[in-house]
C-alpha cells in the first residue's frame, strides 16, 4: 500500500465538528474538498476516500456515496448497509487496504483523524484552518513535530469566516 492523505478543516481548538455537523457552512471549502478528494484523472483512476461511520452519517442520502469517488466506511458493526457502490470495513489498517486505482483519503471524523495521524503511511495533511473557536465537540489531534507546512494559500472569507487552505507534508 503507497501513503495516503487527510483531508480536514478545522478551527483554531482543533474543533472539526459539533452536533453531529459541521460548525461552518464554507461552500468554498466543499468545493475544495471535492476537488482534493475527487481528483482529474484523465485515465478515470477512482480516489478511494476513507470515513467513520458517523462521518457516513452525516451525508444526506442524495449525497451519498460521495460521485466519483469509491467511498470507504468504517464501523465496528459488521452488519451495517452502505450499498452496493460503497465498501464496510473494521478498521483504518483495513481501510487503506481496499484496491484503489487512484488516491487514497481520510475525510474523517476525529476518530479516524486520531488514528491517521498516527499512521506511519499518513504522507501529507490538507487543512482548512477555519479563523476562531466554534465551540465543536469533537476535535482532531494538532499534528505532531513529524509534520510540517508545506505550502499556504492567502485567506479567503465566507460570511464573515476566514480559513486558510494549508497543505503539510512529513519532515
Ligand atoms: N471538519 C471536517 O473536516 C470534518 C470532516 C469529517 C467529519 N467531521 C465531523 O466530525 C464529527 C464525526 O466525527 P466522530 O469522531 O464523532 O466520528 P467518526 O470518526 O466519523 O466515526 C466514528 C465511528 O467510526 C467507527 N470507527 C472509528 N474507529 C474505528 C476503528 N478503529 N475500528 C472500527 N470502527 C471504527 C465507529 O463506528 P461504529 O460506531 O459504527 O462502530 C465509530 O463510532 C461530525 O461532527 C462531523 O461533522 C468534520
């Protein structure tokens, strides 16, 4: 298995998500994350994007499986239904296992963020540093000193939110 990349936004505390949710609505991030995630191969390579259940779960339906890519789920729970299109697996190891005949990504939550970071195949971290504290509930690990940052884009706002699209690579 080659590396793979993470994929995430987050705030100032490292919050990535609150309720359930996202605490932002940034239309131009999402339209960031489906082009990072979805990618332009001419050859038509398919991405696979990895996620915990709960992230699956916060898909509305007519969203889901995430187009053009093969999407990835992890659940303890060996009877749970994603599909035809899409693919239940038991752990991240096994995740990032799956044949993939493009890249592969970790789009979350903070379970599967806490264990990708950890992940000696985690080879480069695309974060939206999202300006402020929004109070989330579930937060993502800071990356540790193995990583570093490798390029900046200027900031951008959205309804009075300002992020910074970042992308870091190992040392
Ligand atoms: N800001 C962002 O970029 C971003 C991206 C994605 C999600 N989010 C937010 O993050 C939150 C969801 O994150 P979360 O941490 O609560 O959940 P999560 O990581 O999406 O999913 C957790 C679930 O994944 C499964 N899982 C995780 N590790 C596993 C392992 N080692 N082996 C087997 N199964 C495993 C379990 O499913 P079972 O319970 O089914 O066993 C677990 O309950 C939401 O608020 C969402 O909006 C934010």
């Amino acid at each position: 298995m080659s590396g793979f990349a993470v994929v995430v936004a987050a705030d100032a505390a490292w919050g990535i998500g609150k309720d359930g949710d996202l605490a932002w609505n940034l239309p131009g991030d999402m339209a960031w994350f489906r082009k990072v995630t979805t990618g332009a191969d001419p050859q038509g390579a398919r991405n696979n994007v990895v996620m915990g259940r709960k992230t699956w779960d916060t898909i509305p339906d007519r969203f889901r499986p995430l187009a053009r890519r093969h999407n990835v789920i992890v659940s303890r729970n060996r009877a749970l239904d994603v599909g035809d299109e899409s693919t239940l697996v038991h752990s991240l190891q096994e995740a990032l296992e799956v044949p993939c005949s493009g890249e592969r990504f970790v789009i979350g939550g903070g379970m599967l963020y806490a264990e990708a970071l950890e992940h000696p195949d985690c080879e480069v971290l695309y974060i939206t540093h999202v300006d402020g504290d929004f109070d989330c509930d579930t937060r993502m690990p800071a990356p540790g000193p193995g990583f570093v940052v490798a390029h900046e884009e200027e900031p951008v706002s959205e309804s009075g939110i300002t992020y910074r699209i970042t992308t870091w690579r190992r040392r």
